[in-house]
C-alpha cells in the first residue's frame, strides 16, 4: 500500500519505459539540514514505540524491505506492466516511494549510529572514488 502522504496524480503515465524529462527545478530547500529532520523523525518514532528498543531496531531495518517493493510496485505500475492494474502509478509515485527509501535508509543508519552522517558521507566519499568523474574536483 503506497504512504498516504506521497504526491497522487491522476495524470496518464508516459507512454515510455522512463520517466521523462519534467523541465522542472528541484523545490528550494527549507534550510533544515536533512540530517537534522531525520533526527528529528527519529526521536518521533521512539517516542510513538511501544516496542523494545531492539525490536523497534530491527523492524526500522525491515521497513527498507517495505519500501523497497513499493518502489517495484510503483514502477510496475507506471509502465503498465501488469494487465490487470494498467497504469496505475506515475513517475511522481516511483519519485516519492524512492524518497520513502532514501527516508528511512536515514532513519535506519540513524537508529544504528549516532554518527550517521559522517558514516554516511565517508562511504559515499568511497563510493565517488571508485568511479571516474564522480568525485567532486578539489578546489
């Protein structure tokens, strides 16, 4: 089931096997660092437990399965690949259900680490060097 909250569209789904080119620009950011708001989720979703903390631990960590397959069923359902549903997702959904991923990804490393965001950005850092051009240049 897609999160209540995700962006709904009742536009046609693209003809195509990828998403299209919107034209758009990325929305301004709200000036939160995004490490702070995934704290902020974090400390929500701690208070709302009624679970052990382990428990709660490791269902943050199934929940990335949960997400995951939204996302397949997002892009299935944006290129019509199952005849009995058609098109019955957009390229906005497949869009919103990968945040939904990146989001709880964060919440997940979060949970593990205090230090999440310098895990995070010491392995992306690794990732980067280990592929032509995706490093940033040094100044």
């Amino acid at each position: 089931m897609s999160d209540p909250l995700a962006p709904s569209s009742a536009e046609p789904a693209p003809a195509v096997n990828c998403p299209p080119d919107s034209g758009r620009s990325p929305a301004p950011s709200s000036g939160t660092a995004p490490w702070d708001t995934i704290d902020g989720l974090m400390r929500w979703l701690d208070r709302e437990s009624v679970l052990p903390a382990e428990q709660e631990r490791l269902l943050r960590f199934l929940k990335l399965s949960e997400e995951a397959g939204e996302v397949a069923q997002a892009v299935i359902g944006a290129t019509g690949q199952n005849p009995r549903k058609g098109h019955s997702h957009t390229w906005d959904d497949v869009q919103a259900e990968l945040c939904d991923v990146i989001v709880t990804a964060m919440v997940a490393l979060r949970t593990l680490t205090p230090d999440a965001q310098r895990v995070f950005e010491g392995h992306l850092r690794r990732v980067a060097g280990r592929v032509p051009g995706a490093a940033p240049a040094s100044p």
